[in-house]
C-alpha cells in the first residue's frame, strides 16, 4: 500500500536467515509484499530502492543494530512504519530505540503470531491514513491554489467589470443631466411664447417660478417639490394661449360674465395642455390648483382646508403677489408694497399663515454669493466662453440659458442675430475661478414686477373688487 500500488509492503531486517524466513510464512497469508534484509545496511539499500509501508527490524544485530537503523529510517524515511524486534530484556537498549527510532511499536522474541500481525497491520492503517491526509493536503493546497487563482481573476473581472459599470453610469448621468436641462430649457422656452402676444409682460413667468420655487423652499418642501413648483410658475398660464389679445391684457375685475366663465377654465386647459408629458405631472396638477383657496372659494375645485396643497399654495401666493403688481388683477397698479399687504391680508382664507410668513422671506432671499461674471458684446464673445446669465432678447424672450457654453457656431449666430434686429443683447460671461473672488450679497428688497407701458400710477393703499381674482 505504497503512493505507487497498492499491495502492502513489509520489509523484515534480522542477521539470522531463519527468523526471516520463519516472518515470511507467517505474513504471507495477508497478501503483503515481502522484503528482507540481512542487516541494517542492507535495509537502507532496500529502502533506498523500493517503496516500503512498514519495516520490522531485529534490535541485536552486528554492526548496526535495531535502535541505529530504525532512528535511520526514521530521518530519511519518516512515513514509513516502525516495529522493533528484541530478544533480550534489556530495557534501557529498548528504551534507546523507542526515543532514538520512534518507534511504533515493541515486541519481545520469542514473537506471537497473533501479536506481530496487529501491530503490522496497525502499523500499514497508520501508514494508510498517513498517505491519505498527504493525498488530502495536497489535494487542499492544489485547489486553494486554484481558488486564489479563480479569486484573483474574478477580483480583476469585478474590478474591470465595476470600472465599465461607473463609466456607463457616469455616461447617463450626464446625459440625464443633459436631458433634464434641454427639458428645463424647453419649458422656459415655452413659457416665453405667451409674453410675446401684445399685452405680454417680459420675465413675469420667470419671476412668479422663482418666487413660487423660494417660498417652497422656505416651507421646506424638498428638491424634486421646489423642481415642480417652478416648472408650475413658468406654465402657470400656458392655459390662456387661445386668448384674444384683448381679453389677455384685461384685468380680471373688468371681465364680464361670459369673459370670466372663459377665464375660469384656464386651469383647465393649462393642465390637459400638460398631461400629455410624463414628468410635468405633477406640474399639471399645480397649474390646474393655482386658484383653490383654503375657504373653499376657490376655483375650478372649490377644494378647502389641507386639499389645497403647499406647493399650490406656494404657486399661488407668488402669482398674486406679480398679478397684483402687473395689472392683472385689477385696473389699478400694486406697488411691491402693498401687494404685499395684500397676501398678508389674504392669510386664513386664501393661504395658511405659515404660506405667508414664509412668503415674506422668500422676498428677502438671494444668492448668497453675486454671479462671478462680466458683461461682454455680441462681437467679443468667443468659443469656449460660458453664459452665466439667461440671454434674453428685449422683449423677454428667452435665447440661451446660462450654463451654455459657446461654440464657434453659435458665437456666428448671434453676432448675425444681433447685427440683423438691431438689437443690443446684454450677455454676461462666466469669469473662471481665479478672476473672481465670492462677493456677498445683502438681502433683497421686495421685487417689483414688470408694467405694461403707461401704467397708472398704483393708490396709496391696495383696493381690490370683490370677487376679483388675479391672472
């Protein structure tokens, strides 16, 4: 039962041809190879030639004896079997042998049969278990070689596989991000488009969302509520693009009956114009509730209470606050003053108190660092530049958004577009970081709103028609 067959082999060493011979008959019975050796070198030759399981040597013999041979065998063979043979009783040379050799086991001349064939077979299982947990450990080596192997692989995949997968993210973050930009400057594009019919006021759409997105911001409403609430402000009244001119520059509290019941569904229309696209659902929602009020009185829903949300309150307070400034509500003109006592009056019945109070400071909020820019002609602009402002035309129409950045195509387009109306465009370039140090900015006094041309001049104290509802 050697690593190369699997036939048991016991080499018997003793300097009497009898004893060897009288070993060979009483194991050959078990199937075992037998070897022997007349001495202990001559067992080291064996040894040194064939493979042995178990080696049962005589301790006297004449020039090297059992103790010398076995501690032999053991250094250059350790695996092998060792069982020691005495016919004296000489206890210390025994006890030699068992230190020196390692024995495994000792057995007293005259030998029984029964005894020596345990101790044999004894001495093969241990042999056995010994090939086996070699076999076992290697096995376990070789395969922790192959794991670290397949582990540094699958480490090197993941990693590769991890740094695809950032790429492609960071890919559709940017492409997200360049998405929801083109969205947002399509909304302020379409916003735009009322505020070129006659009766338009320039960036009123723009100054309601902002104002509608600094309450909610105020009131604490999140990101994505504050995101709604402006994109509601810019198409707050995308729902009176069927108007006449005429109806479109009418205050509210001069329309007749039938003007109003057309009024009135504005919110309506604003909110099936909208519906269609996915992400300004809930904008809809905010363009149809701009008018609810907590009392009830409002309209299309007439809803009351906590069924007029913040971010519709948010929306509305805003609106008031421009419409009473910009003649939309009524004939009369609001300064920034009194329409703003015209919302505090409106606390409790059109909006919760705490809608107002953040109101009032929305209107001192502003950037808290001053945009990091210089203004520069259409003939000095140059690729690569960055607009830190919104490019406006005149009249309040939207051009480009800040944030872009010139190419060489666009720098022709507006040089041409500038030289063709006759316009002056006030364009203003970001400054890099180095140019421009944060400037602090003190709070805000109450925006004023655009006016129609020839506006009269607005009363000493805000009177509005009862009943008067703002556009």
């Amino acid at each position: 039962m050697t690593e190369e067959t699997a036939q048991p082999v016991v080499l018997f060493v003793d300097d009497e041809p009898s004893i060897l011979s009288a070993l060979r008959r009483l194991v050959r019975p078990q199937g075992y190879r037998v070897l022997l050796a007349s001495g202990g070198a001559a067992g080291l030759e064996i040894l040194a030639q064939e493979p042995v399981d178990v080696v049962v040597s005589d301790m006297r013999m004449p020039e090297m004896d059992g103790a010398m041979f076995l501690e032999q065998v053991r250094e250059r063979w350790p695996s092998v079997g060792r069982i020691l043979l005495t016919g004296y009783a000489d206890i210390q040379a025994t006890v030699a042998a068992v230190n020196r050799g390692q024995i495994q086991r000792h057995i007293s001349k005259p030998w029984d049969d029964r005894e020596l064939l345990l101790a044999i077979d004894d001495a093969l299982a241990r042999r056995r278990l010994e090939l086996e947990n070699r076999a076992l450990l290697q096995l376990t080596k070789t395969q922790n070689a192959e794991l670290q192997s397949l582990n540094a692989d699958l480490s090197q995949r993941v990693r590769a596989r991890t740094q695809e997968i950032e790429q492609v993210n960071a890919m559709l973050e940017k492409s997200f991000e360049q998405v929801k930009e083109n969205f947002l400057l399509s909304i302020q594009v379409f916003s735009g488009l009322l505020e070129l019919r006659e009766g338009g006021l320039a960036g009123y759409s723009r100054q309601v969302a902002d104002l509608a997105r600094r309450t909610a911001r105020r009131m604490g409403l999140g990101p994505r509520v504050e995101e709604d609430v402006h994109s509601a402000g810019l198409l707050h009244e995308i729902g009176k693009i069927g108007f006449p001119d005429a109806l479109l520059r009418k205050p509210v509290s001069t329309m007749n009956a039938e003007e109003i019941a057309r009024y009135r569904r504005h919110t309506l229309n604003g909110e099936a114009a909208l519906l269609p696209l996915g992400q300004l659902q809930h904008v809809a929602r905010l363009v149809r509730s701009q008018h609810e009020r907590i009392d009830g009185k409002g309209f299309p829903d007439g809803l009351s209470g906590n069924a007029v949300g913040l971010a519709s309150q948010a929306l509305s307070v805003a609106s008031d606050y421009c419409a009473a400034q910009s003649g939309r509500m009524a004939e009369q003109h609001f300064s920034p003053a009194q329409a703003l006592q015209l919302i505090r009056g409106g606390a409790g019945t059109r909006y919760e108190p705490e809608i107002v109070e953040a109101f009032e400071l929305a209107l001192t909020d502003e950037p808290e660092d001053k945009p990091r820019d210089r203004q520069v002609s259409p003939q000095d602009v140059e690729p690569g530049m960055v607009l830190a402002r919104d490019l406006l035309t005149p009249k309040g129409t939207l051009l480009l958004a800040a944030g872009h950045v010139f190419d060489a195509r666009l720098v022709r387009q507006i040089r041409e577009f500038a030289g063709r109306e006759g316009v002056r465009l006030a364009l203003y370039i970001r400054l890099p970081d180095e140019e421009a140090g944060p400037v602090r900015a003190r709070p805000a006094a109450a925006p004023s709103v655009p006016t129609a041309p020839n506006a009269p001049t607005a009363p000493t104290a805000p009177t509005v028609p009862q009943g008067a509802s703002h556009g």
